[in-house]
C-alpha cells in the first residue's frame, strides 16, 4: 500500500503559496500526499504560513522556483507523479507591459512546465486555466448557456486589450495541443471569479479584493450583472477531483450560477450589516451563464454561496481586513471595472 511519502502519491503544486494554490496543499496534505510546493521566495513572510499547515512538517518541500526558469521548474518535478499547474499572475492594476506582465509568465511558464513534466514523466497534469479563457467570445449567443466548448475569441481579446484573458486562452490550448502531440495527461481547469476564506493576511489575492470591495465600497462603478464565483475550497476539491478522475484532454468549467450583484448584496447585508458596500452600480445586460454539469457529473459538490461569502468575511474580519482605512479609498482591481466584455 502507498504511503504518504511514497512516490504515487507525491504531487507538485506550483505558485502554492498563492490563494488557490495553498488551498490545494493544505488539501492534498490533508489526503496524505507528499507535496512540493513551488513559490518564487521561500524566505518572504507571505510564505511562512504553508510550513505551519498540518502536516506540512512532514509531508510538504518547499522550491524556490520560477515558472520562467525551466531548470527551477525540472527540480520541483522531480518524483513526482502529477503537477498542478496553478501559478500565473492575477493582474490587480492596469497592464502596461502585456507581454512581460502577463504573456510571458503564462505562456513560456506553460511551456516550462510542459517540457518539465514530459521530462520528470509525470504521469499527470492538471493546468489552472480560467473562465476567461471561455467567456469573451462575441460570436457565442447570449441565450445559449457557455459550456466547455466554448473558448474565448483571441482576436477579440487582442482588440479589446483583455491580455489576462488571452494569456490564458492561448496557455490552456497550448497545454492542451502539447498533452495530445507529446502523450501527456493533460486536463484543464477554469474557474470562475474564486473567493473564500484566506490561508494567509500578509499579501491578499486580487479577487479577494474584488470581494472587499463590494463589501466596503469606493470610488469605482460595479456592474450589476457580476461574474459567477465559486469558493476557493471547492476549487481545490475539483481539481483533486480532475486529478483523480478526468480523462486525459478533458477540460472543465467551474462555477456557481451568475448572481447579480444585487441578489449578492441581499444575502450579504442582513448577515454583516455594519458594512457600508459598493453602491455605484452599472446595469449591463449581460448573460453569462454556463454550466459545471460535467464537473458535476465527476461528482463535485460546491457549497452555497451564502456559507462562502460568511466565512469569507469572518475571515476578512478575523484578519483586519474590513477596518475602515484612514488613508487611501479601497478600490476595485482594474480588471474587474466596466466594461468588463
Ligand atoms: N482567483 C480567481 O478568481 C481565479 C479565477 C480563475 C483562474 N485563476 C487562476 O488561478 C491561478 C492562481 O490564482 P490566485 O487567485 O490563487 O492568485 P494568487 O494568489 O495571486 O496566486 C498566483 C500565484 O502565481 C505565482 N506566480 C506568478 N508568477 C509566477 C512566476 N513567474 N513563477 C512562479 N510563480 C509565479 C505567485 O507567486 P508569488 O507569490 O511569488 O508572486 C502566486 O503564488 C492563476 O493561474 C489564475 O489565473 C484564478
């Protein structure tokens, strides 16, 4: 029988000091896997908190590794049986460089991590894409509920400058193209707007702040017709799931239905009613429904919304998060400003 530390049950997460990424190893820890964890400075602060998840004294490596260098990548892999290909930059302020912000760590990180796992024979790989990778595509009918066919139209994204979601498009294809050329197992994974309780309080994610501001509110207009979200601790569930169960070249949406930002602010008011909320709201109309069934059909079961965006804010709460800022207003991450298609 495996034992925790043998090498069928020794996975990498790459990027796990990050909001999803730490989830999936404090996950994995909790499943008995030996885990290594890459992230970029295994000295800065933000990080110390994975060496005290349970488990990790035992069962969890940290690298130092950066997606843009391979040979950093290649030692991370090394014994292990999957990778989880989970770090990218999630841009918060306006992108200047699109090339060096967002394409390059996307696209040649990718490519890094591909030519690593063929290279360590890591039997499988299961690639953090992102729902932006299926959802800005004009040609698709707005009545028609988005499913996994569905992919955002790259072109449309250059025109529109999205550089986050045509970095994505174009790293999930890749990632898809090089599993079936070069015989890898490869599934592909893109979630929808994740939030959820934090792991760490030291650097907070970018969608987390997206979540903050709703709750805080600030100078920046909010459409209405908002992104679906998931919680971060089913995304983790999900990709184990894939990991487990997914046929290779399989790639798979996942996300609660599309809430108005109305419908959230009415779940969210009489629980934390202290909060003053973003109120300068643009109605769009703008149908963005597609479908987990397939995930579903792996057996994934998400939680409510409303048990997710409680725990969120204890945490939040719990972390200072929600103090009211003497300084500068709480802004809305770029990214998420209208027009967001
Ligand atoms: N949050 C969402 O709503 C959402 C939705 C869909 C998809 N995703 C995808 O999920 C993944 C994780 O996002 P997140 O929300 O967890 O964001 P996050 O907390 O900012 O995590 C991003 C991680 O990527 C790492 N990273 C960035 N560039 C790197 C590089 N060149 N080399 C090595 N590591 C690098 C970061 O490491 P450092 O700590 O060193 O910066 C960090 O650990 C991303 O692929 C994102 O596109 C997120």
């Amino acid at each position: 029988m495996a034992t925790s530390s043998s090498p069928q049950r020794r996975v990498c997460v790459t990027g796990g000091g990050g909001f999803i990424g730490s989830w999936l190893v404090k996950l994995l820890l909790s499943r008995g896997y030996a885990v290594h964890a890459t992230v970029r400075d295994p000295g800065d602060a933000k990080n110390a908190f994975l060496m005290r998840l349970d488990g990790a004294p035992a069962n969890l490596r940290l690298f130092k590794a950066d997606m843009l260098d391979y040979d950093t990548v290649v030692a991370a892999f090394a014994g292990c049986v999957g990778v989880f290909h989970v770090a990218t930059p999630v841009p918060e302020h306006k992108i200047v460089d699109p090339q060096k912000e967002i394409m390059e760590p996307a696209i040649k990180g990718t490519m890094n991590v591909l030519r690593a796992s063929l290279a360590m024979k890591v039997h499988k790989l299961v690639l953090v894409s992102s729902i932006a990778a299926c959802i800005f595509n004009p040609d698709w009918p707005q009545d028609i509920t988005k499913d996994e066919s569905c992919w955002s139209d790259k072109e449309f994204c250059k025109e529109t400058e999205n550089w986050y979601s045509l970095a994505k498009t174009q790293a999930e294809e890749m990632a898809l193209e090089f599993g079936e050329k070069n015989g890898l197992h490869v599934n592909t994974f893109c979630p929808a707007l994740v939030i959820g309780p934090l792991l760490q309080h030291v650097v907070v994610n970018t969608t987390s702040k997206v979540l903050l501001y709703i709750i805080k509110g600030g100078p920046d207009m909010i459409n209405n017709k908002f992104f679906s979200m998931v919680d971060v601790r089913d995304v983790a569930e999900a990709l184990l799931l894939l990991y487990d169960k997914a046929m290779s070249s399989e790639r798979y949406l996942c996300a609660l239905d599309q809430v108005d930002l109305k419908d959230l602010l009415a779940i969210m008011k009489p629980m934390f009613p202290n909060y003053s909320y973003a109120d300068k709201m643009v109605d769009v109309d703008l149908n963005i429904t597609f479908t987990s069934d397939k995930l579903k059909n792996l057996g994934w079961k998400p939680r409510k919304l409303e048990e997710t965006l409680a725990e969120s804010i204890e945490s939040y709460e719990k972390a200072g998060l929600l103090q009211v800022p003497d300084g500068e207003p709480c802004r809305l991450p770029f990214f998420f400003r209208p027009p967001p298609v």
